[in-house]
C-alpha cells in the first residue's frame, strides 16, 4: 500500500522597491534602460566609496510591513553577505541578516473558499545585483556581458513560514503578496520585469507526520504558472524518491522551463557560507513609532477591506470582490464606474467578462487599455436606454476596446441603434409573414418553435438591430390576429 504524502512549502520572495533612486547611490532604477547607463563609483564597487542609505527605501519597507501585517524593529541594521559573483562588483551584498525590519507578519488567503493564515517570519532590505547577459562566442571562446544597471536596485526580501501545503496555496499567497505590494504602492510587482521574483522550498513528508522532510529550494520561478508547475513536480519527484527508498538531499534545484523539470544546482555541502557580519559603513537605523503611525496614515484601503466593502454595500458575491480586489487598477476602474452607472453587479459582469477577456487576449493590463471606467458607463447607459441590445453591446465594447472611440460615436458610426419603434417592426413582420405562410400554419397548429423562426428571421433582416423584447411583442399581436 503506498503512503498518502503531504506537501509542505515555504516562499522567499523578492520584491523590487519602485524608488526613483537606488539604496546606496543617487543613480537612477529606471527599468529597461542602456546597459551600464545607471551606475556611479558607488554602485559598481569602486574603492572607498561610502554608500548613504536612501530613507524612501525604509519608508517603502515600512509600508510593506504593515501591509504584511507585521512588526516593524525600531532597530534594525545592515550585513554583508560575502560572496563572489561577475554581477556582483562589492564580492558582498548589503543585506540584513541578524536584526531584520519586519518580523512576524502574515496574509490570509482564500482558496476555493477555504480561508487560511499563512505567516511570514521576516522580511529585509538588501541591494540587488546586477545582471550577467550571455552574448555569444568570439572565435571559440564564449562570453558574457555585466550589465551594473540593477547593482544597487532597493529589495526586500519576505519569507514565509513553511504553512503552505499544495501548489494552489502557494499561489494564492504569492498573489495574494502580490495585490498588497500594489495597494501599498511600493512596487510594480510584475512578474514578467522581475520585479517579484520568487523561490520555493518544498519537502514532503506522510500526512500526520509532525516532523517536516528534507527541503529543497527551487530557483528562477517567475511566473504563477511556473511557480505551480515546478512545486507539482517537485513534491511528485520526492514522494516518488520516498516510495522507491532513495535518500533525498537538502540541495538547491533550478526550474526548467522548457522541459518542465526542475534540476539541481547544488547541495547543502557546496551551498556558500556567506560569513554575514554587520557593515561597518552603515550606521543602524532607528525607527521611531511617530514615522510608523504617520505611514499607516498614509495607506490606502487595502484588499481585504475593500472586498468586504464591495460585498456589503453592494452585495457583490465574494468571487466578484475579490477578483476585482486583485490590483488597486481594477478596483478603481470599479469604484469610477459604479459612480457614474450604479449598477454594481451589472459592472462587474463587464469586467469580468469581456473585458477581462479582451485584456487577455492582447496581453494588456486595465490600467493601459483604451477601456476608461466613463467609458463602460456610457455604453451601459446605452443599453440601459434601449439605444442598443446586450448583444450590439458587445460589439460595441469590442470597438471601443480597439479604437477608444466612444459607445456613443461608434454607434452613430455604424449606425447601430436598436429598432424599439413597433410600426418599423410590423412592417417588417409582415412582410415575413407573408412569405412564410406554412410556417403561420404550424405556429397556429400548436408549433411553439415556429415563433422562433420568425424572431430569427426578423433579426436576420434587421442585422441584430431589433430590440428582441419588442419583436416578441409584436410577433405576438401580429400571430394572434392571423
Ligand atoms: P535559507 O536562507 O537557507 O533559504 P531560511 O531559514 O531563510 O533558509 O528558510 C527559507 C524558507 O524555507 C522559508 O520560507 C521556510 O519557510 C522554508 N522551509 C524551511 N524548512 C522547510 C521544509 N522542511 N519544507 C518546506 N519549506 C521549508
Ligand atoms: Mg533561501
Ligand atoms: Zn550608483
């Protein structure tokens, strides 16, 4: 009989602080920009440069920490985490390692409907390094460029506890961190820039075992997608490694995206030892608890109450609030909208639908697309009128997503108003009629279909524009008096 295995996972997860300026320097964080276009002796580990703390960065990290719902250390400082690396011009990252600015946080999360707590034990400020681009050959020799540009770059580093027990969980957290950052606004939490990026330690062990199982630690996840795949095989790889009696190793293992296998990097005895000690440049810092209160002053309303408030006070169902409690984008193109057309469920159907769809389908985030909240509200309006059907709406929507015309012009443009006027219709039914008179006979014979041929027809002739609850009611008048 095979053992029933749990899995058990814990998130480290680097978060890009979007401060103009880098930690240690003055040079610019802009993201794409010419290699080695950002740098100053400070961040490319010139001799006897003196790095200078950049206060937003602390800032930042506070209000990441009450967004994590964690303490903030009214001490805490900085270490040198030593290690030798191309990208890397110090041989040391500035990091914190023994006093951390936050501790103890958590988030909750929700999936499926199962609501749980997953706690955060720490999280840090350290320095990014830079990047290694790997060229080509020349002759036969291979090589790689260094690119300093992201030396320096603010991070912060959360960690979870090891609460996580399936692949969905660990996504739902990592989103879940993810909305929060954006709501707190200190960073653009983009996946695909790197400006989250996250790796997962996962072990196995039998279910009701206390003790947890040997872990490994997976690199270079930077999707969801990648972050479910690479935990599902990962924990399969293990129980399968358990079942056949071979031992497992604590060891680091890459993600291979192409061949959806992870693959190890190194073991616990080649893992470095990064002698952290305290970094004499660096005077700690000291948070007093007036600078905290006057950050929480400044946050906003973050996921968890704005989807209790959709839910409240417009009874939006706790699927709708939460997808819309997503990002800081969505709810605002919500709360926009819902001022202008205040039809909150009406809303959300839109936003859920098709523009999510729309906004799919090209790779386009809410906040960047032609769609503005006084936009939908229009278009509903449109329908609400009777000016066009649900169904003309949806062309219209798609226009208006292309073009960023108005609801308004593009029906004028296309000449879309709905037909409402019953004599126009009549006119039109009749005309049908008269050239289908076997199928009068079967509507008369009891044949409820054969109304419904005339509505198509109607429809047909009319390319969509008849309003469907007047062509019934005519059709109706018109049948009974045959
Ligand atoms: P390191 O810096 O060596 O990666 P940490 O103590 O910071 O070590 O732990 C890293 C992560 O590993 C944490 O998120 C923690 O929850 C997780 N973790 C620890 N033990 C296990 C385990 N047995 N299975 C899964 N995750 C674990
Ligand atoms: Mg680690
Ligand atoms: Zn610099």
């Amino acid at each position: 009989m095979s053992t029933e295995f749990e899995t058990v996972v814990g998130l480290e997860v680097h978060v890009e602080l979007k401060t103009d300026t880098k930690i240690f320097c003055s040079c610019k964080t802009a993201f794409g920009a010419e290699p080695n276009s950002q740098v100053c002796p400070i961040c490319s580990g010139f001799p006897g440069m003196l790095p200078v703390l950049n206060k937003k960065v602390v800032e930042y990290a506070i209000k990441s920490g009450l967004a994590i719902n964690a303490e903030i250390a009214p001490y805490c400082k900085f270490d040198r985490k030593n290690y030798f690396y191309p990208d890397l011009p110090n041989a040391y990252q500035i990091s914190q390692f023994y006093l951390p600015i936050c501790t103890d946080g958590y988030l909750d999360i929700n999936v499926e409907g199962t609501k749980k707590r997953i706690r955060i034990t720490r999280a840090h400020m350290e320095e990014d390094a830079g990047k290694l681009v790997h060229e080509g050959t020349i002759m036969t020799t291979s090589y790689s460029l260094v690119d300093l540009n992201r030396t320096g770059v603010p991070l912060l580093e959360i960690v979870s506890e090891p609460d996580l027990r399936s692949s969905q969980e660990a996504r739902a957290y990592l989103e879940k961190l993810r909305s929060m950052l954006l709501f707190a606004q200190v960073s653009d939490a983009k996946m695909e820039e790197g400006s989250i990026r996250c790796d997962a330690n996962v072990s196995v062990r039998p279910l009701g075992d206390k003790n947890l199982g040997v872990r490994v630690e997976i690199k270079n996840l930077n999707s969801f997608k990648a972050l479910e795949k690479a935990i599902e095989y990962e924990a399969k790889r293990q129980m399968e490694a358990i079942e056949d009696g071979e031992p497992l190793i604590q060891e680091t293992r890459t993600w291979d995206e192409e061949k959806s296998i992870t693959r190890s990097m190194r073991t616990k005895e080649e893992a470095h030892d990064y002698r952290y000690y305290p970094d004499p440049d660096l005077p700690p810092i000291k948070i007093d608890q007036e600078w905290i209160d006057s950050i929480r002053q400044t946050m906003p309303e973050m996921p968890d109450k704005a989807q209790e408030r959709l839910m409240g006070k417009y009874g939006l169902p706790e699927y709708d609030a939460a997808l819309i409690t997503v990002s800081p984008y969505n709810l605002k193109f919500f709360d926009q909208c819902v001022a202008l057309y205040p039809d909150a469920k009406t809303v959300s159907n839109w936003m859920m639908g098709e523009l999510s769809r729309l906004l799919n389908q090209n790779s386009q985030e809410i906040e960047q697309c032609h769609i503005k909240p006084e936009m939908l509200a229009d278009m509903l309006k449109l329908i609400n009128d009777g000016t066009i059907s649900g169904k003309m709406a949806k062309s219209v929507f798609e226009e208006m997503f292309k073009t960023g015309k108005s609801a308004g012009h593009i029906v004028k443009e296309q000449g879309m108003i709905q037909i409402s006027d019953e004599d126009t219709l009549r006119k039109i039914i009749q005309e049908i009629v008269e050239q289908n008179p076997g199928v009068v006979e079967d509507y008369k014979n009891g044949k409820e279909k054969a109304k419904g041929f005339f509505v198509g027809q109607v429809m047909k002739a009319t390319k969509g524009q008849a309003n469907p609850g007047a062509v019934n009611k005519v059709l109706s008048d018109f049948l009974s008096k045959e």
